[in-house]
C-alpha cells in the first residue's frame, strides 16, 4: 500500500510520538511505502528551520528521530507533471494531491482541514493519521 503524507505528519513524526510516528515506523519497516515529492520535502526542511521549531528543539530538549536525509532514504520520490488548483483556500495544499496523484497512491494522511475536507480526491482517500491506523488494524495489516 503507498501513501503520502504532508508536512504536519512529518514534522509531528519526527519530534513526537504518536500516531505520525507509528506510520513512520510501518515505513521503515516496509509495511507501507511512502511517495513524497521534492516539493513536500522542501517544505518540511522550511518548517523544521521555523524559529518556532528551533526553541522547541532547545527548550524542550526534543530528539530529533528523523531528518530529511532519513526520509528520503526510505520515500520514493516522484515528480508531479500535473499542477493541480483544487484548493482554493490554502493553494500549498496541492502539492500533497499533486505527489499523491503522481505517485498513485491509495491514502493521503493529514491533519490539515483543507485536505480532510475533500475526504477523498481522484479515488485517493484522505485521512487523518489515527484514522489511517484504524483501517490498518480493521483490514488485519497491524497487529
């Protein structure tokens, strides 16, 4: 099964754990594979700069647990040819529909409101990473 997720899962992955995390641990272990586009990681490199991150780094002592080196090393990266406008409200937001259409995925996982309320784009479900866990327990790809 290939998903895409967006950079608030990243980031909430690499920093907390949590469910972002578990489906980053069901990456690395293969479970799952992870399509991203060069666009998405960028924007995750951005944010992990963010002065707001970087005093809760060191003031909350928090470990970073990936880097982008350590997701690029387990993603396949794709290349969207296709620029899409389907959200209006936040325009950044099609670059996840853009990588998740590309790549062909089956989910998109965020916890971002302009995406969830799509629920669903082009046969790509869009979910949030505690929904995407239940239907991996309910189809029996979780113990």
């Amino acid at each position: 099964m290939k998903i895409t997720v967006d950079t608030n899962v990243l980031i909430s992955a690499t920093f907390w754990y949590g469910d972002s995390h578990r489906i980053m641990q069901l990456v690395e272990s293969k479970i799952i594979k992870l399509v991203l586009s060069k666009e998405i990681l960028q924007e995750y490199s951005e944010v992990l700069r963010y002065d707001e991150i970087q005093s809760k780094i060191k003031n909350k002592n928090l470990y970073m647990k990936y880097t982008l080196q350590k997701i690029v090393s387990f993603s396949e990266i794709v290349e969207p040819t296709a620029k899409l406008d389907v959200i209006k409200d936040d325009p950044d937001d099609n670059r996840v529909l853009e990588c998740a259409k590309e790549g062909k995925v089956s989910y998109i996982i965020t916890n971002d409101n302009h995406l969830l309320k799509l629920k669903e784009f082009e046969g790509i479900k869009i979910v949030t990473p505690e929904e995407f866990l239940r239907i991996l327990k309910t189809e029996n790809k979780l113990n």
